[in-house]
C-alpha cells in the first residue's frame, strides 16, 4: 500500500473496518507523521464553526488530532441545518486537503463538441426543459434548433419592470415567457424531491460550468437566486450557438407539421417582422406550463392530451424576522450566522392536500400574469435572501373532478384557471394590483380595514378572499392556517398578508407519452417535455426530463 493510494478516507476509524491490521497501521504512521492524504469527516458544528473555512479548519483540527498548519484546504461537500432544537446546528460532511492542493476540480465537466454539420432537433422553448435538452443533444452529437417566443433574458428585464411602472403585461415577454422560462425570474430554487427520474447531480453540475456557485451542491435546498441565475442562463444559451446549435428569440411555434402519425417539424411566426418561418426535425415541445395556446391548438388539432390535477391558493408574505423567530426557536432571530429561515407545511382538509409550496424566505411577490386582465403571483429570492419578507405559496390540491366542465374536456383545469386569474384582476380594480387579506382575518372571514408593507410592488387592495374565492379553496384554506398555527406558534398573525392568486404551480394539462419512448401516445418524432407538458414540477426536474428526452429522441435518430 502507497502513501499515494490513500486517497478519500473518512477516518481510521471506519477505515479499519476495510483494512488489514498491517494497512491500518501504515495508516496510522501516516497521520502521524503528516503525510499527504484527503479526508472527509462528517461533523455537527454550531453556525459560528460553519461560517468560515479557517473555523472549520481549526475545529476538525482540534476534534481529530490534526495540526492544522498542515490542512492546506477545507471543501464542504454536503451542509444542511438541524434547527429542530433551541440550538441551533449546521451538519457538515467536509474534505480535508493535508499537505495536498486540491487537483480536483470542485464540479464535474460535461464536453460539448462541435454539432454543426450534425442532424437537427426542434427544441420549442428555452425554459430548463428545453436547455438541458438542447445541451444534452450537444453530448449525443445533434443540432439543437431553440425556439423561444420571449427575448433573452436580459431584454426580457424591461417588460418586467413596465408590470411594475405601467401596469402593462406583455404576453410574449413576462415572468413566465422568455429565455430561460418561469424559473429564471422567479428564484432558482434547485430543490426537488423527484430522485427517481434522472440524474440530479449532473444538472447541478451542468449550473456549475456555466456559472453557478459550486454550493448548490452541498447545500440540502440548493438556491442559485433570482440575481444570478439570469447570467447562468445567458452561458448556457452561448454554449448551445457556440457548438454549432441554433437559438431563436420572439420565435412563437404556430403549428406541428405531420407527415402521417410522424411530427418533422414546426410552423413558427417571427414576433419581429410577422414572417413564417419552418423548422425540420424531431420535436422536443418544452413550452412551460403556462403556455395557454399550445394546449388550444393541441386541443383543436386532436393531438392527445388530458386535464391535469394542479394546486391553487395564495402566496402568504409574513416579516422575515418573524419566520425567523419561530423556525429558530429564539427572539433574535437568525443571528449574525444563519441564512433567513425557511418552512414547510402540509396537512390534509376534506380529503385535499393544503401545503405550502415554493417557499422563498428573505425574498419578494411577483406579478407573473402572461396575459391582460389576470392577476398570478408568485415569489422569488435573491442569492443573499436578504429582504425584510419571507413568502411561500399556499395552495389546495385541486383534483379534474373538482372542477365543474365535461370529463372528456382536456381544458377544464385550465380554464377553472384563467376564470379565478380574471375575477381576481377584477377584485384588484382591473390592474396589477392584488386583492390581499391579513392572515387572520382571513382565517376568521373579516375584511382588512387596513394591509401592512409588502414586498409586491404593484401594490395591494384589500379584499375579502374569503368570499370570493371558490369555496372549496377558501375553506381548506382557512381549516389548514388554524392547523398550521397549532404547529408554529405564532405563525398565524394578522402581521402576515395573503396576496392572490396563486395558479400557476404546475401544468394542468398533460401531453400523452409512451412511459418508455418518451414519444407521444400516438405521433411519432414528437416529445412531449418537461413541466408544460406534465412530467415535471421545477427547475430541476424540468432539467431532467430534457436530458431524458434528448435521449430518447437521440435513440429514435438512429433507428431510424
């Protein structure tokens, strides 16, 4: 055994367990004579130990027997927070460089060739689905041709802030549409439960190389932030033209072109200058959950398609201290070490989930309407989640059969939809301004004679939800607030604001794909992806479905 062999140890102590006796000493003689090794320890440390690499250096050195002159470097692989307790305790799985640099690099790189000369795949939108499909099309050696019917994500900014500053919304270019999809200006948050589907790690790291801080794959919540995400995104998209792919802006997909059962293209109008344009290729339709005129069309063209189960309620905004407070068991707060706190609840209200969903602390509410006379809000939070608010959605489940319409109208769910987005528009004097309700009053069905700060910058307009919503929102609701009190106290308060409406959590349509090909039901060359399509709930499992996706389209290239 070479002192060069020891490499990723944990400790003597579990190393033994692998080792012979003659190993173990050799190992031994290594630690004590400070030869070059890497270790990894897992370590339970209170925030002030966690806040620096030269406090977890001189921690583990005094806790393992380590001269710390000799830990050249300190890389947190995994850190989570155990806030179950008055204290407070930052987990840590750590490598140790001892008399080492690290050679390693911190993420894992993906190589992306030269595509040009290579066959063409449609990829109809530039969201997470429709990125990570185009770079994993890259990988197996095919031509990603994006259609995007939004701007980049930079010229993108400007429509946000005239919802702000004129009450307009531009229904090509909003929080929903645009270059790097929902997600780009509404948090970037990587946390996702759907372990199962694909590879989680590679989309973290496939972030990493274009940009991301490399803590998005330790930490347990990994959140890049609405501040940097958008810079991630414009790499991403300078990797798809720089290896020979194509990305087209303000580029609206119009119409599947057939021949038989097989889709070998798209029909698209230039927002631009209104010309037709043609694309030829499989079709990857990664067009985002709110891309309302994909389902008519889909609809009226007789492609197969199905209502879908989705979630509705409100996004509730309490003072981050507050939160803070309660989650940290202390009246300080978060301190001068912890992150703004994060919750999560959920219960069950005549037979329908309540939960909070998309919590974004230290973050704002946002306008994320897509067409006039809606108002849809969701939340976001820059990298440092750093304002005065915490926010999270608080929504019903809401099942097909709740919803009143014909059971073989595949477009019920999303019309049960667009008519609470417009009476809530309406309740909001027909502007950008939301209908909103302390949390109590709410609770107990009073009007708020008075609202308190909010992040929203449209501004607010009190309004009874509890009257006007549908009853079998409202009511679970209220029931799941009284209950979440229970668990958190102090959590329900009047210093909290309900802020409608919040509709948009996931698709409520889903496009029919065969379990295995990944191909429509019944029109070949066609792949339906990512959340529009119902086969994924954010950033991440968006990302996933696109490489699986690009995949299978890749295996249907070649059999062909």
């Amino acid at each position: 055994m070479k002192v060069g062999d020891i490499r990723h140890v944990v400790s003597a102590e579990i190393y033994c367990g692998y080792c012979t006796v003659f190993e173990f000493i050799f190992l031994i003689l290594c630690y004590i004579n400070n030869y070059d090794m890497i270790q990894e320890y897992q370590i339970r440390v209170q925030p002030v130990v966690a806040s620096s690499e030269q406090n977890i250096r001189q921690f583990v050195a005094d806790d393992k027997g380590i001269d710390a002159r000799t830990i050249n470097a300190v890389r947190i692989l995994k850190r989570s927070i155990d806030a179950r307790q008055r204290t407070i305790y930052i987990n840590l799985t750590v490598r140790l460089y001892i008399n080492e640099v690290p050679q390693d690099d911190e993420y894992v790189h993906t190589e992306y060739g030269d595509v040009s000369q290579k066959p063409a795949v449609v990829v109809v939108g530039e969201g997470p689905g429709g990125l990570f499909a185009s770079l994993r099309l890259i990988e197996l050696g095919l031509r990603p041709i994006v259609l995007e019917r939004g701007k980049n994500v930079r010229d993108r900014k400007v429509d946000l802030a005239n919802i702000k500053k004129l009450q307009a919304v531009d229904s090509e270019s909003n929080y929903c549409f645009g270059e790097g999809g929902a997600g780009a200006y509404s948090d970037g948050k990587l946390y996702t439960r759907s372990k199962k589907r694909g590879n989680i790690e590679k989309i973290l790291n496939v972030f990493c190389q274009h940009g991301a801080s490399t803590s998005i794959l330790a930490d347990a919540h990994p959140h890049i932030g609405t501040d940097k995400l958008p810079k991630v995104i414009e790499n991403m998209r300078e990797t798809i033209i720089r290896c020979g792919g194509e990305v087209h802006f303000q580029t609206k997909m119009t119409r599947l072109l057939f021949e038989g059962d097989t889709v070998v293209g798209v029909e698209a109008v230039n927002l631009v200058n209104g010309g037709e344009e043609t694309y030829r290729g499989p079709v990857i339709l990664a067009t985002g959950h709110s891309a309302r005129d994909v389902y008519r069309y889909l609809a009226e063209a007789k492609v197969e398609i199905e209502a879908k189960g989705i979630a509705v309620g409100v996004r509730l905004e309490h003072p981050s201290h507050l939160i803070d407070q309660i989650q940290y068991h202390s009246k300080q707060g978060r301190g001068k070490y912890l992150p703004a706190a994060e919750y999560s609840f959920v219960t069950q209200v005549d037979g329908r989930g309540v939960y909070s969903f998309c919590m974004c602390p230290g973050g704002f509410v946002i306008p994320a309407a897509t067409d006039k006379e809606q108002i849809v809000v969701n939340g976001m939070s820059p990298s440092n989640r750093g304002t005065q608010w915490s926010n999270s959605g608080m929504v019903v489940e809401t099942r097909p059969e709740d919803v009143p319409g014909e059971e073989n109208d595949a477009l019920r769910v999303m019309r049960f939809q667009e008519q609470l987005e417009r009476s809530c528009w309406q309740q909001g004097n027909m502007k950008q301004t939301a209908p909103a309700q302390r949390m109590a009053d709410f609770v107990n069905g009073r009007l708020s004679y008075d609202l308190p700060k909010s992040s929203y910058a449209p501004g607010l307009i009190s309004s009874p939800l509890h009257f006007w919503m549908p009853r079998q929102v409202a009511g679970r609701l209220q029931e799941g607030f009284r209950k979440f009190g229970k668990m958190s106290h102090g959590f329900l308060t009047n210093e909290a604001v309900l802020i409608a409406t919040e509709t948009r959590t996931s698709s409520p349509v889903r496009i029919l794909r065969d379990r295995d090909t990944l191909q429509h039901v019944r029109l070949h060359g066609l792949f339906p992806c990512g959340e529009g399509a119902g086969y994924a709930g954010g950033i991440v499992s968006a990302g996933v479905d696109g490489e699986r996706c690009a995949e299978m389209c890749a295996a249907y290239i070649a059999a062909e």
